[in-house]
C-alpha cells in the first residue's frame, strides 16, 4: 500500500503495525515514492547473502593484476 507523506504522519502507529503484518509499505512525497517502510526481519532477509564490499573485492581474478605504467607530468614551480 502507498501512504502519502502527511498521511503517514498522521497515522504512524498504523504504517508500524501494518509493516509488520502486512510487509513493506510505501511512503510518497508530491506523488512519487519516497521511502519503504519494512520490518527489522524483512531488512535481514534483504541484507542475507549480501557480499561485502571486501568480498567483492577480493573474488576477483587472482593473479598479478597487469596495470598500464603511470605517466607523471613533471613541472616546474617558481619559487
């Protein structure tokens, strides 16, 4: 269900309980969606699985990874 902002104010205890027992409820702003409200539990079931951001990284490929030489531009500073 969609609750538009001052909606939602109003009635917040409702959008609480309803998360709960119904699921994620949609929050609008001047008509556009704006934000989900969910369950702590529905949030951990998202966040599940979810690599890291050093899982990520690190499931690359292994090996030396070949990277082009790096140009350095000298100038010169008056002093």
């Amino acid at each position: 269900m969609a609750w538009q902002l001052q909606e939602a104010k109003a009635k917040f205890s409702e959008l609480f309980q309803k998360a709960l027992d119904e699921g994620p409820q949609t929050v609008t702003r001047h008509g556009k969606d704006a934000v989900v409200m969910l369950s702590a539990e529905a949030y951990r079931k998202l966040q599940e699985g979810k690599p890291s951001l050093k899982e990520v990284l690190m499931s690359g490929p292994e090996g030396e990874l070949e990277l082009p030489p790096r140009v350095v531009q000298e100038r010169e500073i008056d002093w």
